[in-house]
C-alpha cells in the first residue's frame, strides 16, 4: 500500500491563500480597472493625460503616504483586526468612486481610497511570512498572484463592458459589492494572528517606525522595491489607449487582449512560483527581467498590429513581468526579523505605492496624446523601463546575497498556523 502523500499546505492555509488572493484581487482591480477606463475619463470629463495620471498616482501616493503612517502600528495588533480596518476604509473609498459627479471629486476619492487600499498588500504580505515557511512562499506567492490574472480574465473585460454599456461608474460598484461580500467572510472565518507579539518589548509606535527606517540592513531592499516598481507601472496607465489608437485595436479586440493577458498570467502564477522554488527565486527573477526588457522593446514600438501578434506578444511579456514580480515578492518576505515584518511591509508598501504614482506621473508627462488619439513618445517609456530593469537586476543580486548571508547565520522563524 503506497504511503499517503504529505499535505504542503494545512486546509486553513489553504483557506488563508485564497482569501488573500481575494483581498488582492479587489485591491489589483481597482487600481487597474482605471487602465481600461482611461480612454472614457478622458473623453468624458474633457481632461488631458497630466490630469490622467494624476488620478493614477494620486491614489499611490496617499497608499504611500498612509503605509509610512501604519508602519509603526503594524506589529501592535492582531494583523486580523489591522486587515479588517483597512479593508473597510477600501470598501467604502471604492463607494466614493462609484459615486463621483466630477474630476475633483474622483481625485478625492481615489487618494481615500489609497490610504486604505495601500496598507492591504503589506498586510497581506505580512501574514504570508507569518503563516509560510521560505521554502514555500515562491509557491504561495504564485498563487496570490492569481489575483492579478484573475482581474484581467475577470474583472477588468466586465469593468470594461459595465463601463461602455452603462458608466465608468458601474465598474466601482461592482468592486465595492464584491468587497462587502470578502469582508464578511474574512471577519467570519479568519482567526486571530496574532504570533508576532510574543515578546514584544517596545510598545511605542514612532519608536517603532524609526526602529524600522533606520535599519541599515532594510535599506538595499527599500531601494529595490523603489526602483523595481518604476519600471514596473509606467505603462499601465496608457495601456488600453495605446492598444486602441496606436495598435488599432477595437474595443471588443481590447477586450479580448486583456481576457487573454489574464488568463496566461493566471494559468503561470502558480507554476512560475513553483519554478522559483524549485531552481531559487534570483534565477527566476534574472531570467525573467531579461526576457521582460525584449518584449518591452518590442511592445512599446509597435505600429498597427493585428489581434493575434498583439496577444502573443502581450502574452510573452506579462511571462516575463510574473517572472519579476512572484520571486521579488518571496524575496523580500525573508528580509525582515518577525517583529518587524508588519513595519516593513508597510514602508516597503509605501515606497512601492509612491515609486508607482512617480512612474505614472512621469509617464503622463512624457506620453502626448495627439488630435487623433494615439500616444506620441511611448516607445521612450520602454526605454526608461529597460534602463530601470538592468539596476533592478543589480540590486537584486546583492539583496539575495545580503539575505543569504543572513540565513545562514540564523535560521528564519515562522509562526505556526493550525
């Protein structure tokens, strides 16, 4: 009688990288459901791609801003009732959106929605580390990737749909509804986490922060995080524009672009983690930030462009992209000690959100969107994204150094998760 196979993961653990897929989920989609919308928000309310991006970057600076300020209280409380909070503020930000009249009003609404949405992935990221052994977080984070796909597969063709069938509004109500739904079953179901106050000596929060921001052992990670996510976002913001006037696809074809960019990259979260796993999260992350600058190369120079050849190319470049950004992410969670895991997502977070609204303020002011509606000078932002993904490669290199070096001298410790 063969021997019964050992379980990776515990059925809570299961259920914990789910519901955390789904939290990002949400998040994901409505930072990208404004990639489909841009091309409506700038017909209908009459605005310029400067104004554009600064809705984009507006929602990333407040995330910014806001993971600084949690950061000192991130390791004070049970990380369920810091989710619980801030998913809340989402939810009801997200509200906001679907319910604004006018340009000010939705860059109101969207630096809320930021204050609360930025803090999620930190959070998020924290818990993981919390719950997952390193030599399974490439996997885990594979599947919280699924989120990304699965708002590209699902999410962003029906925001999109809502949006051309009813409003741009339509799509917020569908995230806000959703995010209801999750916020029930996660006050519910998710236990308490709350193994990283086990000796906690130090219970002021500004302490805390400065404890975390001082540490010159954070501070290559930090610059990592910084670069990698410039040259990460540059493009979104003008993406479904660029696909409509300069590669002349129609609105059904965009969909479709999307809805398949989505399911590949659904599809390979789970197998690119496991990859990273298996043959160490750097070589994945090399391999892919080579592969990932040749489609960039090639996408962002690209002329009219039949349906099937701008699937094929999007589709090898969101490989590469997934490459990148699953083993940077498992990378980073062995960084910090247990105590500080919370602070350090957060501030990781808020360079990440910060460094976005940069790239997508940057990008608004070296893309011009001419009479017709196609995009002048995007082939410079691949060529700013190239420059970016050769240092990102550096400074990952000595960050997985710096932390290898670490591991051996201390064995990491995980909380235990029934």
């Amino acid at each position: 009688m063969r021997p019964k196979k050992e379980r990776l993961f515990t059925r809570y653990q299961v259920f914990m990288i789910a519901l955390i897929a789904l939290l990002q989920f949400t998040v994901i989609l409505d930072f990208m459901v404004l990639n489909p919308l841009g091309e409506i928000l700038l017909s209908e309310m009459n605005i310029k791609t400067e104004q554009f991006g600064l809705v984009v970057s507006g929602y990333a600076f407040s995330a910014g801003i806001s993971g600084i300020l949690a950061a000192g209280f991130a390791d004070r409380f049970d990380r369920k009732k810091m989710l619980m909070v801030f998913y809340t503020g989402f939810v009801a930000g997200t509200f906001l959106c679907a319910l604004a009249p006018s340009y000010l009003f939705l860059l109101g609404a969207r630096i809320i929605t930021g204050l609360f949405g930025g803090v999620m992935g930190a959070i998020g990221m924290a818990i993981i580390a919390d719950l997952f052994l390193p030599e399974v977080r490439g996997r885990v984070m594979g599947f919280v990737q699924m989120a990304f796909g699965l708002s590209q597969v699902v999410g962003i063709p029906i925001g999109w749909e809502l949006a051309n069938r009813f409003s741009w509004h339509a799509p917020f109500w569908m995230i806000g509804i959703f995010g209801v739904v999750i916020g029930i079953i996660m006050m519910v179901y998710v236990k308490p986490i709350t193994g990283h106050l086990t000796g906690q000596t130090d219970k002021n929060a500004f302490r805390h922060l400065l404890h975390t921001l001082s540490n010159r052992n954070y501070f290559l990670a930090f610059g990592t995080t910084m670069v990698l996510t410039v040259g990460g976002y540059m493009m979104m913001p003008f993406g479904s524009t660029f696909s409509r006037h300069n590669l002349g696809l129609s609105e059904t074809d965009v969909t479709i672009l999307f809805v398949a960019s989505g399911l590949l990259s659904f599809i390979l979260g789970p197998i690119i983690g496991k990859l990273s796993d298996k043959f160490g999260k750097a070589n994945m992350f090399y391999a892919a930030s080579l592969l990932t600058a040749v489609m960039v190369y090639i996408y962002t120079n690209l002329g009219i462009t039949p349906l099937y050849m701008a699937i094929i190319i999007s589709g090898i470049m969101f490989v590469g992209v997934f490459g990148r950004v699953i083993p940077s992410q498992a990378i980073m969670t062995s960084m910090p000690a247990m105590h500080d895991r919370g602070a350090f997502m957060s501030v990781n977070s808020s360079l990440q959100q910060l460094s976005g609204g940069i790239a997508a303020f940057v990008a608004g002011r070296i893309v011009v969107q001419t009479s017709s509606g196609a995009l002048l000078h995007y082939d410079r932002l691949g060529y700013v994204m190239i420059v970016a993904f050769a240092i990102t490669t550096v400074m990952m290199y000595l960050l997985n150094r710096q932390i290898m070096a670490k591991q051996t001298q201390q064995p990491p410790v995980v909380a235990a998760a029934s």
